[in-house]
C-alpha cells in the first residue's frame, strides 16, 4: 500500500491559541452559564476546560469559587482560564496563589508592563529562592528575569554577574549566554557580548529561526554582514521554510532585536513558551505567550508559535486570527502566509488557498516551497496534471536535484496514470536517496500491482519495513507483494500484523481478505471484505470488494459431465 509524503516542508511547531488576554487588552467573550450549586459550576467548568472553551471555562470556575473562594485547586483552575480567555480576574487570583509559578510569572509580566522593576526583581528573587514546587520553570526564568530587571534599573554588572556563572556552567547555557550578551549589547559592551553570543551559537545543529535572527543582528551591527548572512543561511539550510523569508531577514539585519528590558523579557518568556510547547504543554505555553504579546505586540515569532499551538489544537479560525495581526511589511509575513494558505486548504477553501499560494508564488521567486504547498493542494483536490505543473516550476527553482519533489511529482503522475513517468521520477527519488522507505515501498507495491519484478518489489519493501516496522501501510505491501507472489502463509501473518498497526483502513482490510480467501478462508475474508467497505473506500476499491462479495454461482452435480 503507497503512503504518501506527509506536507513536505512542515513549518515546525510555533503554535498555539494565541490569548491575547487580560495583560494584553483581548476583550473576553460573553457567556451566559445557567446552573446552580458549587459540583454543578465545578463540572460545568471541567467540561467546558475539555471542550477547549476558556470562556466558559473561567465563567463557571468564578461562579464556583463565589460558593468555595478559598480551594486551592479551584483558584489554579480559575486562574488559568481567566488567563486564557482574557478575564480582568486573572491578576487578583494569582495573587491569591503564591506558590502557583504560572501564576508568579503572570504578575511579573504584569509589573514589566508597568514598569514596575522593583516588583519585576522581587518577584523573580521568590522564584528563585522558594523554587515553586521545584519546578523547572521557574529554575530557568527567574535568573532571566532578575537579569532584566538589574538592567532596567541601571546595574548592568549586577545583571551580567547573575547570568555569567549560568552561562558557562549549566544544562541551559547557550539560553543564558543569549541573554548575557543581549544585555551587554544593549548596554554598547561589544567585548563582553560578542563573548556571550559565541557562547549562544555553541548549540547542536542550526540555529533556530528566532535565535538565528539575534545573531544575525548583532553580527550586522557591528561589522560582520557576511557572517550575519552566513547565520541565516544556515537556519535555512535546516529548516527549508525559512528561504522563504530570508530575503526579507537579510534586509532587516541591521535592525536590533531587544530595545529594552521589556522586549528582553519578552525575549525570555517567548523562549520558554516553546520549550512548553515542544513538550506538549500548550495551556501553559499559552498563557506565556500572552504575556509575551502584551510586553511586545510586534514580536511576530511569539504569533506564529501562537498559531501553531491553535492549529494543533484543532482551533483554525483562531490561528487565522492569529496570522492576521501580523503586519504585511513583517519581515516574516511570508510564513504567516503561507500558514495561512494552508489553513485555508484544509478548511475545503482550495480556490482561495491556491490564490494565496500562487501569490505568494510571484512575492517569493526565491523559494519553491509556495509552488511545493500548490502542487500539494491541487493533488488533494484530483487536479493532478495542475499539480505536476506546479512541481515542475517547484523544481525549476531548486538550486540542486531534491528526492522529495521527484518523489512527490511521481506521486502525481502514477496518480494521473502516467505510470511511465511517475515510475521515472520515483526511480530518479531513489537515486538521490536509495534508503528512503517511502520511495523503496510506493515503487515496490506499484510494481506488485501490475505484477512486475515481483522478487525485486519484494526486496524493497523489506528494506522499507526494515527502516519503518511500525508503518502499517508498508507492512501492508510487504504482505500483498507476498501474496502476489503466492507465498500465502507468509501474507496473512504479515497483513495480520498491517491490520493491527491500521486497523481502520479500507485497503489494509481488503488486502487482509484477499489473503485469507487465497488460504481458503473464505467466511473470514468476507468479514474482512465487509468491514474494508465501511472504512470508506475509494469508489473503485468498494465496486472491487462489492464483487468479491458475491458468491460464485453453485453448480449442479447434474450438470456436471458423467465419469467415464
């Protein structure tokens, strides 16, 4: 069974419902609760916490807590879905949780916006001091924080003296160098800052996107515009989504990326935000990074990781609200675009999706990807000679050879029953990349469906189940190709196993049927057959199971010729 690439160039994980709550001046949304009694308001707010509703969430929470103002698992619930949905209440719950760091953190963002530094270090000496539970956030920002707040108040020694020893010694240091060398910068200490972001460059692989565009600033600002494009194009080297904007990044180097202790707060709480994100901690990254925006509406990075966090929640409108903010002469807009473009796709807007992307297309002739996202929504849509089209000018942009587009092009092409060529531009893919399990299978099983090559489909699909056992759809081929190839015994264990790993898939189903009427199996395979036809084939695949179905005539033993 060929299983397709999923979206090629995914933008990595900048994410979520972006609350532009309380701090940030978002007005909360009416709610009109109808319930009564303390368990009713608790459960009622629980249920609407599941449904992703913080709205009403934060509604029936405050309800309950008028009835039981002093539980302390009500007032952390209250709290984080007034932060969430942009309840004025948020400030006065979290200071009604003292040892809550979310809700510590909240008020710090509170008192940077206010400028209010005395309360900005007090705040982030508790942190440090009682640790909160030991909780690693805290462990990680309340340094940052003090660090911010020394400089706010003029004593930058005493901010670098606070990140200095972190910063040489500890499991976050290349963070912390980030941070020293920000201040020292921003306080015109060159030697000091440029032996702090050499620091911050000591990390594993390319920089990140944000982390890139600090160094590119300073490298550009003091002298060193090679070396500032160097930073950029090794971000994008990793992450193909950012050749789209590196045009606009190299032109904007020179621009400083902290203007004062607020923006390095920002900074900091931004930086946490996506380490929660990455470990699945999306409530709590979102309410950091609605401290963020309201520190630095214009902080575009902490928008699109916002987005992200809506998108992977299933909140789309949300996450088009989101990309919306972000201003047109952004320097990152193209991928606020772009995701944009690719929301409206999945939403079943493709004419309007396939707009952006062509305009996006002629904005950013540097990049492929915009025709790559086209290709993709017009191969969803069935339009598959647009769509090899569309790889072709992909392809015509790209400054070397790319086995994902041959592979993807070839995708298409077998898809618009131009075998001859998609099995050119699959065999091109392996070439370029003669490893890669989604090649050695999508060829092998096409080959097994004409029955071709048989022991050579067979072979690579083993090295394609070799380098992905868990994918149910290349066990799947394993298992038919063994089946064309009569090794009957070895196809029902083998599409036994691919059932188990898909066990909702009409095809895997089919194919499982297949194998068991091969060995005589006939009331199973019709089980299995019917049950392929409730998963939702295509419609030829359901008129293929529909006659296997039928049973084949009886024959009459009178009819049958005498014995001689």
């Amino acid at each position: 069974m060929p299983n397709s690439l999923p979206t090629i160039l995914v933008i990595s994980a900048l994410a979520a419902t972006l609350p532009l709550g309380a701090l940030s001046g978002r007005p909360a949304e009416a709610a009109t609760p109808d319930s009564s009694g303390l368990y009713a308001d608790y459960l009622a707010a629980r249920f609407a916490q599941a449904q992703d509703d913080p709205t009403m969430a934060a509604e029936y929470y405050l309800r309950a807590l008028e009835r039981n103002p002093t539980q302390p698992d009500l007032l952390r619930h209250a709290f984080m879905a007034s932060a969430l949905s942009g309840r004025v209440e948020a400030a006065g719950l979290a200071r009604l949780l003292p040892g809550d760091t979310l809700a510590q953190l909240w008020l710090v963002g509170a008192a940077a916006k206010a400028g209010d530094w005395g309360s900005v270090e007090r705040r982030a000496n508790a942190l440090a001091v009682d640790k909160l539970s030991d909780d690693p956030l805290a462990g990680i920002l309340s340094p940052l924080l003090l660090a911010w707040a020394e400089q706010a108040q003029g004593r930058t020694d005493a901010a670098l003296a606070v990140l200095r020893p972190l910063a040489e010694d500890s499991r976050f240091r290349a963070l912390f160098a980030l941070h020293e060398g920000l201040i020292a910068d921003l306080a015109g200490q060159e030697a000091r800052a440029t032996a702090a972001m050499a620091k911050a460059r000591d990390v594993d692989g390319a920089p990140g996107l944000r982390l890139a565009q600090i160094l590119a600033s300073f490298d550009a600002r003091h002298g060193r515009q090679a070396a500032g494009l160097q930073e950029l194009a090794q971000a994008g080297a990793a992450a193909p989504e950012i050749g789209l904007v590196l045009p606009a990044l190299s032109r904007a180097m020179a621009l400083p990326p902290v203007g004062d202790a607020r923006d390095g707060i920002a900074e900091a709480f931004l930086a946490a935000a996506g380490s929660l994100q990455t470990q699945n901690d999306d409530r709590r990254a979102a309410v950091l990074l609605d401290i963020v925006l309201a520190l630095r509406p214009d902080l575009t990075a902490g928008r699109l990781l916002g987005a992200e966090i809506d998108e992977a929640a299933g909140r789309k409108n949300a996450a088009r609200l989101t990309l919306e903010a972000i201003a047109p002469t952004d320097p990152l807009a193209p991928l606020a675009r772009l995701r944009d473009a690719g929301l409206m796709a999945e939403a079943g807007d493709t004419d309007a999706a396939l707009a952006a992307f062509d305009a996006l297309a002629r904005d950013c002739p540097q990049s492929a990807l915009p025709l790559i996202r086209e290709a993709e929504t017009l191969r969803a849509k069935g339009q598959f000679d647009e769509a090899i089209a569309a790889y072709d000018q992909a392809m015509a942009r790209e400054t070397k050879p790319n086995w994902t587009l041959f592979y993807e092009r070839g995708v298409a092409r077998d898809q618009a029953h131009d075998r001859a060529g998609g099995e050119a531009d699959m065999q091109k893919a392996l070439d370029l990349s003669p490893d890669q399990p989604l090649v050695l299978n999508y060829l092998g099983y096409s080959w097994a469906e004409k029955g071709e090559h048989l022991g050579e489909a067979r072979r690579m699909i083993e090295a394609a189940v070799q380098a992905k056992p868990n994918d149910g759809a290349i066990v799947d081929s394993l298992g038919y190709v063994m089946l064309r190839q009569g090794d009957i015994a070895g196809a029902v264990r083998t599409l036994e196993h691919a059932t188990e790993l898909m066990p909702d898939d009409a095809t895997v189903n089919g194919h499982l049927g297949d194998a068991y009427a091969a060995a005589g199996r006939r009331l199973e395979a019709g089980y299995e057959w019917r049950r392929a036809l409730m998963l939702n084939p295509e419609p030829e695949e359901a008129e293929q199971l529909k006659a296997k179905l039928v049973p084949p005539p009886r024959q009459s033993a009178l009819a049958a010729p005498a014995a001689r």
